[in-house]
C-alpha cells in the first residue's frame, strides 16, 4: 500500500489529467496507480493525501466517516465574536446547514510560502486569519461557511487530513506516509 501527502500549490488540479490548460497533479507526482483521496479545489492550496488504497480513500473522503479536515483561511475583514460563534454552531448554506465546525482566530502561519500569484489587497479593509476545522466536505464549504457570516476567503489553505499536516512539506513537494 503507498500513500502520499502532497502539498499543493494553488491553481494546481486535485487530477493527475489537465482540463483547460491547467497544471494538475502529473506535474509533480510520478508515482504509479495513486489517487487523490477528496478533493481540493483548483484555487485552494495544501495537504492533499494520494493513496492506491481504497479503503484509506473513501476513510478520508466519504462523509459518512467524518474524518477531521483543518484549514488555515485568510479572510476579507476581522471576524467579530459572533461570526466565530456561527461557524462553530454551524451556518445554513444553500444546500442546508452545516455541522458545528472548530473556529478560531490565528495569527498568519509562519513560514508561509508566497502564493503565484498573490492574494489581492484592498487597503481600506484589513485581513485576518481563521483555523476552522470541519467534519463533512460540501464543495467550497469553507469558503462558502466564511462568506456566509460576512468574511470571504481570500486564501485557502488545508493545512490536515486526519492526523497528517503539512508541517514539513514544502509547497509542490510530497512524501510518502506510513498508515
């Protein structure tokens, strides 16, 4: 059995095929007969976990398991104490509401890699960022649950999958896991 972390760079598909001229995960992983166990979309960036084991696979992206996934999200404005408390009651979303989520203010990551290209600023409105971990993988959730309370995301980043991190994984690199 092989399972990768990866760590990705934005605008890189969570696909080892390229769509609409995009780069995708061929790029960077040679590895024969892995996955990518979920998703993370093209403008989000950080741990993805790549496996040939399907069990492990649908563990980490089918709902059912409620397998913990945490994200570092950079955020238009300075979230209030009530936006925080919505996130971790949950927020109703179009598609309805979501589970009670883990929130927190956070300071920038240290050590964060620059984005290609950069996040756009606006000088009138501050930044800030939020840890949230949740428990359920709707498309766009995080970005979504942000924006709902009033704070979109400006950067995405999923920083765990379970009890795998980035730590120690250069953005665009990835290492082999045991399980």
């Amino acid at each position: 059995m092989t399972t990768l972390i990866f760590n990705k760079p934005f605008n890189v598909l969570s696909q080892f095929t390229s769509e609409g001229g995009h780069r995708s995960l061929a790029e960077f992983i040679k590895v024969p007969a892995v996955y990518a166990a979920g998703r993370l979309d093209r403008d989000s960036e950080g741990l993805l976990v790549l496996t040939d084991d399907g069990v492990l696979q649908n563990k980490i992206s089918s709902p059912k398991y409620k397998a913990p996934k945490t994200y570092w999200a950079q955020v238009e404005g300075i979230p209030d104490d009530a936006a925080i408390k919505a996130l971790r009651a949950g927020v109703k979303l179009k598609d309805g509401m979501t589970r009670p989520a883990e929130c927190d203010m956070m300071k920038e990551p240290a050590g964060l890699w620059q984005r290609d290209p950069p996040v756009r600023y606006r000088k009138s409105i501050p930044d800030s960022w939020i840890c949230l971990t949740i428990r359920e993988g709707r498309n766009r959730q995080v970005r979504r649950m942000t924006a709902a309370v009033g704070y979109p995301t400006l950067r995405l980043i999923r920083y765990r999958v379970g009890d795998w991190t980035i730590d120690g994984v250069e953005n665009g690199t990835w290492k082999e896991v045991q399980v």
